[in-house]
C-alpha cells in the first residue's frame, strides 16, 4: 500500500506549500425529521497545506450553513456553525483537473434561527466530501455534513482557491 501511495506521488506535479478557499453553496437537509425539506445556503472559508512527498493535503474549515424545511406554514431554520480538521488526497494534484476526496472531522454548535426551538447544542461533525479543483482556482465540492439530527445536510460548494497551483 504505502509503495502504491510513493509511485502515484512520484507521478504528481509539484505544488505551492499553502493554499486558502473562499466557497459559497446550497445544502439540502438528508432527514425527514418534520416538514418539507428546502434548499440552504452555506459559507465556509478553508486553509490548506500541500504536503510535498504525497498528494495529500491537510488544514482546517470554518463553515456556516442551514438546513431549512417548512412545517405547518412556517419555516424552521438550522443553523449550523463548525470548526474542523480537513484532509484530502488529490488525484493528477497540479493539473488543470485534480479531482479529490477527502474528510473534516471537528465540532459545531447547532442551533435554531427560525422557528420551533428544539435539539439546540454542540457536538461532533464528521464531513466527507468529493470534488474537482480546475484550473488550479475552482474548486467543485460535494459534501456532507453529519452532525445532530435536524441538522445533517448535503451540499454542493463553488469555491475560488488562492494559492496551491503549480510551483
């Protein structure tokens, strides 16, 4: 395995050390819990370092979102607030298309915006993902996030990266 791993990182290109995404996104909540479901919005800002021998990447994630639903004509709004380690292993990493996956495990606290008030508090999330970076400054991401019930989401991210391209 970790011979596997040396080869597939001989065959990358070589990155800049430090990179850093702006994204903006829709969530949508994965559980019933009660109402209809409704498309959220999120925002998140991640800091990353290349590691030079491996096509992985390591670095943390803010990130606010929502998982909205309508109930008995009103809106609920969860809202979601995390702090997270990240790390994602990037295929073809310094080419004009790099998909990757990748994983954030941190803590969040979840609370109610709008709406009926229940199951408010912090806990752990857990978020993987799968993405494209393009061009070496788009990044594409589809994630999840996994953290109280209520409040777990999926979502779909446009993000801009400065830094990270090619050396």
């Amino acid at each position: 395995m970790a011979l596997t791993i040396t080869i597939g990182a001989t065959a990358q290109n070589e990155v800049k050390t430090f990179e850093i995404e702006g994204k903006i996104g829709a969530t949508y909540p994965t559980q019933k819990y009660f109402g209809d479901r409704r498309v959220g919005a999120s925002l998140g800002l991640e800091s990353r370092w290349n590691l030079r021998q491996l096509p992985i990447d390591v670095g943390a994630e803010i990130y606010y979102g929502s998982a909205l639903r309508r109930y008995q004509g009103e809106d609920q709004s969860n809202r979601i607030f995390s702090l997270s380690a990240v790390g994602h292993y990037n295929f073809m990493r310094g080419s004009r298309l790099s998909p990757f996956v990748g994983l954030g495990i941190g803590t969040d606290s979840c609370d109610v915006v709008e709406g009926f008030k229940d199951n408010e508090g912090g806990t752990v999330v857990v978020s993987p993902r799968v993405g494209v970076e393009l061009f070496h400054h788009l990044r594409l991401t589809v994630d999840a996030r996994f953290a109280r019930k209520g409040y777990n989401t999926v979502g779909i991210t446009v993000g801009g990266v400065i830094g990270g391209c090619r050396k």
